[in-house]
C-alpha cells in the first residue's frame, strides 16, 4: 500500500482541510499520514470557530516523531494544504524535501489555500507570499482555484484563452500540473462549472452541471486535490485520467450534499461515488 503525507487544517465539525481529504485517500486506497496544522472546531466559513493554530515547533516534533519511525521512507507523495501560519511555511517544505529524499519519484502535490471568488483572501499574511515564492517552485501539481490562480501568476481569467495563459505562467514558476478546481469564464455556458488542467501532455478540459448549492460546501478544492493526487498516483501519471475522476468524483458528492440539505459535504454518504463515480464527466483537450 502507498503512503500519502498530508499536512492540512483539521476540524473537529465538518469536512475541510484533512477532514476532506484523508478519507478519500484512504477510500481510494492509499495509506494517508495526517499531520493537522490547526484544530479548529469547524470551517471559518461559518464566522465563528473555537481553536488554534499548532506553532510551527509542534508540527515539526510530530513530523521528527513520525520521521523516527520511518513511515517518510519510500512515501508516494505529500498534500499540502490550508496553513494557518506562513510560519509554518519552512517547516511543510522541510517534510516536503525529506518525503522526495527517500523516494525521488515522490510527488509534491500544493493546494495553494488561500481564499476565493467573493471572500477575497482568508488566511494570515504572509502565506499567499509563501506559496507564490516558495511553495510553488517545489511542487510537481499545484490545484489553486481561479482567484488563486489569478494571484499566483498576476492575471486575470476572464476565458478560455486568458485561462490557459495563466496555467502556462503558473507551470513556468515550477510545477508540471496545473490544475484548476473551479473555472468560471464568460465563453461557457452559465450552467456548467469547469476544472482545467494543463501539464507536459497537454492541457484538458472538463465540464459539469453546476448545482443550485447555496451556500456553496467548503472544502470541495482539498477534496478534490486528494481525488486527483489519488488517480494520478493510481494511473501510473496519467493526468486527463485524474482529471476526470476528481470532477466526476466531487460532481456526485455535490449532488449527495445538495439533495441531503446540508451544508457539509457529504463526502461520507456518497464515499462509493468517491472510487466509481456514477455519472462520468470526460476531459477534452483543448490545445
């Protein structure tokens, strides 16, 4: 079995950050080692939260701790995702460059979290500068979505045209995959909702319903980097594979969450959807 070292948020309520990804790792068959960068006792998103943010000295003793067991050596990978602190930046890429050391085939998937269409920012300063400046020149896949993107390379998305001039600005300051979790531009139809995804074999396209969600569930763009860490690992590589996988994956889990009522995702209701999706959304390449 392949090991996945995650280092993402944790809430106690909810599903975000490790408690969005972990179980789709592990529902696809990886062995997920989970280092949580806070506790809280749910998502932000709600305005209110009890808990706190784990110093940059804690992590690194858990990580010395499961280092000292040797579960580091021959990993498959390491997620990285919400922080909490850029503090914590040097610390994550440390775990990073160790996971690579023992296994130099080993893939550094970067979910740049750091805010989105409407909310604007919502981390801590410091930490866009982290992941634009450092974080993004070790990563193999980074998974940002469109106001994230747009940060990351200074431009704007506004179509397909612009999109993709953005993905090869972000594949030009370090990784291989680009990865969009959540494209909207003004030359698709209203009703759709796309992911985009460029790297060495081209760049795809995949397009799904968009759900009257409202409000739209937190933690879908942590579900969906594991979903298509996991199939890419799986497929020996194969990134329209992933692609198509995480859309049709998270499409399901979206519709189990709306037709439920509730505003969590409802990742564990529709966890079979998460290994064999119901309804299949196919990429297109696009270039």
């Amino acid at each position: 079995m392949k090991t996945i070292l995650t280092i993402q948020s944790h809430v106690a309520f909810g599903h975000v950050g490790n408690r969005a990804a972990v179980f789709p790792l592990e529902r696809l068959g990886f062995d997920a080692i989970a280092v949580n960068t806070v506790q809280f006792s749910n998502h932000t998103g709600y305005g209110a939260w009890t808990g706190m943010v784990f110093p940059p000295e804690h992590i690194a003793d858990v990580l010395r701790g499961i280092e000292t067991r040797g579960a580091l050596d021959g990993a498959a990978a390491a997620l990285t995702g919400y922080l909490g602190d850029a503090a914590l930046g040097e610390v994550v890429l440390a775990a990073v460059k160790r996971v690579k050391q023992g296994n130099p085939a080993a893939i550094y998937c970067c979910d740049p979290v750091m805010g989105d269409v409407g909310r604007g920012f919502f981390v801590r300063p410091g930490i866009p500068e982290f992941f634009r400046d450092q974080a993004l020149a070790l990563a193999d896949i980074i998974t940002p979505n469109q106001f994230e993107l747009e940060y990351l390379t200074g431009l704007k998305v506004g179509d397909l045209a612009s999109a993709l001039s953005a993905t090869r600005a972000a594949r030009a300051l370090g990784p291989r995959w680009v990865m969009v979790t959540s494209l909207t531009r003004l030359d698709a139809p209203d009703d759709r909702i796309e992911m985009l995804l460029d790297g060495p074999t081209g760049a795809y396209l995949v397009s799904t319903p968009r759900l009257a969600l409202d409000p739209l569930p937190n933690g879908a763009g942590d579900c969906v980097a594991a979903l298509f860490l996991a199939k890419f690992l799986e497929s020996g590589g194969d990134g329209a594979a992933a692609l198509g996988h995480a859309a049709s994956a998270i499409y399901a889990v979206f519709r189990r969450t709306m037709q439920s009522g509730q505003r969590e995702l409802q990742i564990i209701a529709a966890q079979d959807e998460l290994v064999r999706p119901s309804d299949y959304f196919t990429p297109v390449r696009i270039d």
